[in-house]
C-alpha cells in the first residue's frame, strides 16, 4: 500500500510538470506562435555578447564532432532544449574571464562541444518556414550574426575605455542571461509534436534516439554529400583568412587602425545587404543552386584580389565583393534543408556547421603554414593600452620596415591565391548538385518513420495546409 502511495504520489508530481511544461493539447509555451525573430533574436544575443569582449568562442574539432550529434538529437527531442543548452554552454565562460583565468580556459574548451547554435536555430527556422520561404530565413539569420559582430567590438572597445574591462564583462554576462532567459520564456517549440514523444516521460525506441543512424542515413544521401564537400573547400579558406586577414592590412597593406575599423563596419553592412535584400532578389530570379554557384564566383574574385592586390584601394573593392560572397552559407543551408526530410532537419544541418568547425580549426593552421614558406611574417602586434574591449594596438616601426612592400611582390597574398583555387574545386563539386528533389519519395519516406514510430498524435503533416510565417515583404 505504502508502495502504492508513493507510486500514485510520482505520477501526480510528473503530470504537474506536464501541466508546467505542456499546455494548450501539447503546445510548449513561449510568446506566440514559432517563428524566424525568436532564431534572430537568440542568434543577435549570443553573438552580441561574445562580440563585447572580442574574444571568440573555442570552435574546430569538437564541434565538428558534436555538432552533428546535437543535431541529430533534436530532431527527436525538440529543438528548445538544445538551443538552451548550446547557448548556456557556449556562454558559460564569459563571467569567468574575470573570477578565475583556470576556470574561464577550463570551460571554454568544454563549450567548444556546445559551440554549434547555428545548427539548432537552422532547423528551427526549417520547421516554421516553406521551402520558398527557407533561404529568405537564412539570410536574415546569417544577417542578424554579420550586424552583432558589426555593433558589439566597438561597443565593447568604448566601455573597456572608458569604464574598464570589468563592466564589459559584466554587461556581457547580463546579455547572455537574457538570451537564456529569452530561450526558457520567449522561445516555443517549433518540432511538429508528431515527431517527438508523445510526453516527458514516455518511452522512446532506440531507433528514434540513436543519433549515429540519422548520420549514417544522411551520409548515404549524395546530394548531401556533395554539398558537404563544396562547404568544405569553399570555407577552409575562409576560416583562414578570419584568422590573418586583418593583421594583412595593417602589417602588409599598411592600414592604419582607423582604416581597419572603418573596413570592418563597411564590409559588415554591405553583408547584411547582400544576405537580405541580394539573396531574394537572386533565389527567386536565378534559383537556389545557381545563387550558390554566384556566391562562390564572388569569392574566387575576392581572394583571388586580396591575393594580387598590391593598393589598399584594391582591399576595398575586393572587400565589396566578399559581402557578395556571403550569400553562400545561407543559400547552401536553405539548399541542405530542402534535400532532407523534416525529421533530419537537426542533423543535416548539424554536419554543415560541424564541418564549418573543421575548417575554423584548419583554416588558420593552412594560411600560417603557406605564409611562412612565402617567408610572410604575420607577427602580433606589440599593444598599448591594449584592453579586453578589443582596442587597437598600435604597431612597432620595426615591425613594419621589415615586412616587404606589396608593390615589391609578384603576388603579396599567396594563402589568398590558394583559396581561390580550393573555391574554384568547390565550384566545381557544386556544378554536379541537383538543383530539385524528389519531393514525392521525401513526403513518402518521411509519413513512412510517423508511421514506425507510432506517435498517438494526429497532427498535419508540416507543409500541408501551413500557413506561410514570412508573409510579410518588408522581412
């Protein structure tokens, strides 16, 4: 009896979480209905917060192993408790960069396992958006990341300044408890319930929670394939150039500070021009493979400039071009989306940035390596007054006299060169890409693994009668 009680007691307590959690027939709560501003927002928010401190958060090998799991994993758990835990986790060492210096490179080695937001906010905007829809999505995701990194060093270089690295940080760790406020509060689930478990506690196969059968299914998709290998070779030079680019201005193309900053504010806006407005207008005119192929050609044209660009004016145009050549990223994961079926949203996206992780991990290697046999020394700059804010050092006359003059070399960038040529084979392996699915078989395989699974829901299959959540053309 005594047994009974406590079993009855159990039962009560879970379905009171129930009704905490789960409200409305099954509804999570959150403000409104699901949609791409609650991505944008928590997106904008965690970027915003690390951009403060200029100091970015620990991505390579550990997120191209993660980031594919975590996304497998909530394509059967929902996408809310994932984007909580990526962005906890990748935040959870800013407050410590001023409590302990041990504990704050501690953690950040382990947040870089979590360091894969982009992925979860992907296949939350695919679950809420049509596949018309998708890639107008993307880029306002990917436009709302370019306009935090814009704002924040800056911000965050005037407080340093003027009030000290201590209120950056704490300004920093209040925006990043917003932004898991805004998760747990703000933000509803936007996984159909039909493919989740029917409750918190109801049990679930091995073959739903197993995240290394959705990675080998998708792995055996072609298409899928290719467009890993083009995001490889087209952002490994990408990363590496991230890495040295801006201390190739100052040390080799001889800008001053002002300029690098100026550089910096003026190629983030025209990025957020080209994501938004640019990548409409090409998605519906020219289509989504060859918008990909257009973004690749701008940037073959720009590190193929930054590579024989001996006049800072030519940084500047070729700058121009690098925004046009951020349409790539989004395009290829509205492409992505629409070549999966919704329940392996998560994963698919989850090797995108994964393998983005790899390159940000060997990109930078690559480019130091191919530097140093063209004898090109990329030395940190000596700093004065230099703060955690991200104020700009001022360089050593030594320094400079003894790096070669642009105009004296055949070819004043060679990491750049080699760029163009990885992006021109990435090029290449996107010409082979379909442009269309067989959506037929997708529908079709995807009722198929409901139908195994056997949820007690009879919810509409997403997609059919759904109402467009980008109705609206001034987004």
């Amino acid at each position: 009896m005594t047994q009974g009680k406590k079993k009855k007691r159990v039962n009560r307590s879970i379905m009171l979480a129930k009704k905490i959690i789960i409200k409305d027939g099954g509804t999570p709560q959150g403000i409104g209905a699901p949609s791409v501003y609650h991505a944008v927002i928590v997106i904008f928010l965690e970027f915003f917060a690390w951009g403060l401190l200029t100091a970015p958060t620990l991505v390579g090998l550990l997120s191209f192993l993660s980031a594919p799991l975590i996304g497998a994993l909530s394509d059967v758990w929902g996408r809310k408790s994932f984007l909580l835990l990526t962005v906890f986790f990748t935040c959870a060492p800013i407050p410590l960069m001023k409590i302990s210096p041990w504990w704050y490179f501690a953690v950040i080695s382990v947040s870089g396992v979590f360091a894969v937001t982009f992925s979860v906010v992907f296949a939350y905007v695919a679950d809420i958006t049509q596949e018309h829809e998708r890639s107008m999505a993307y880029g306002l995701v990917s436009a709302t990341f370019a306009a935090s990194l814009v704002t924040s060093p800056a911000i965050g270089a005037y407080l340093g300044r003027v009030y000290g690295d201590s209120l950056v940080v704490v300004l920093a760790t209040a925006i990043a408890l917003l932004d898991i406020c805004f998760i747990l509060v703000a933000v509803p689930e936007s996984l159909p319930e039909k493919m989740r478990p029917a409750s918190w506690g109801a049990p679930i196969s091995w073959e739903q929670a197993d995240p290394f059968a959705s990675l080998k299914k998708v792995g055996q998709d072609s298409t899928v394939l290719l467009i890993c290998i083009t995001v490889f070779l087209s952002y490994l030079p990408e990363a590496g150039q991230y890495s040295s680019f801006f201390l190739y201005l100052r040390q080799i193309m001889r800008f001053s500070p002002e300029s690098v900053t100026d550089f910096i504010a003026v190629l983030g806006l025209l990025s957020i021009v080209a994501q938004t407005v640019v990548l409409s207008l090409l998605m519906r005119s020219i289509g989504n493979k060859n918008t990909i192929l257009l973004g690749l050609g701008f940037q073959i044209l720009q590190l193929a400039w930054y590579g024989f660009g001996s006049e800072p004016w030519m940084m500047w145009a070729a700058g121009a071009v690098a925004a046009m050549s951020s349409i790539t990223f989004p395009a290829v994961s509205a492409l992505v989306s629409r070549t999966a079926d919704p329940d392996q949203q998560g994963v698919v996206q989850g090797m995108i940035t994964g393998i983005r992780g790899l390159c940000n991990g060997l990109g930078p290697a690559l480019y130091g390596f191919i530097f140093y046999i063209f004898h090109v020394e990329l030395d940190e700059l000596p700093a004065s007054g230099q703060s955690l804010g991200g104020s700009v050092s001022v360089p050593h006359q030594n320094t400079l006299d003894r790096q070669p003059s642009p105009q004296s070399s055949i070819i004043p960038g060679p990491p750049f060169l080699f760029g163009a040529c990885s992006v021109l084979l990435a090029l290449l392996v996107a010409l082979f890409i379909p442009e269309h699915t067989n959506m037929a078989v997708r529908s079709s395989n995807w009722k198929k693994h409901l139908a195994n699974h056997g949820h007690p829901h009879s919810l509409p299959v997403p997609g059919d009668a759904k109402e467009p959540l980008l109705q609206d053309p001034n987004v």
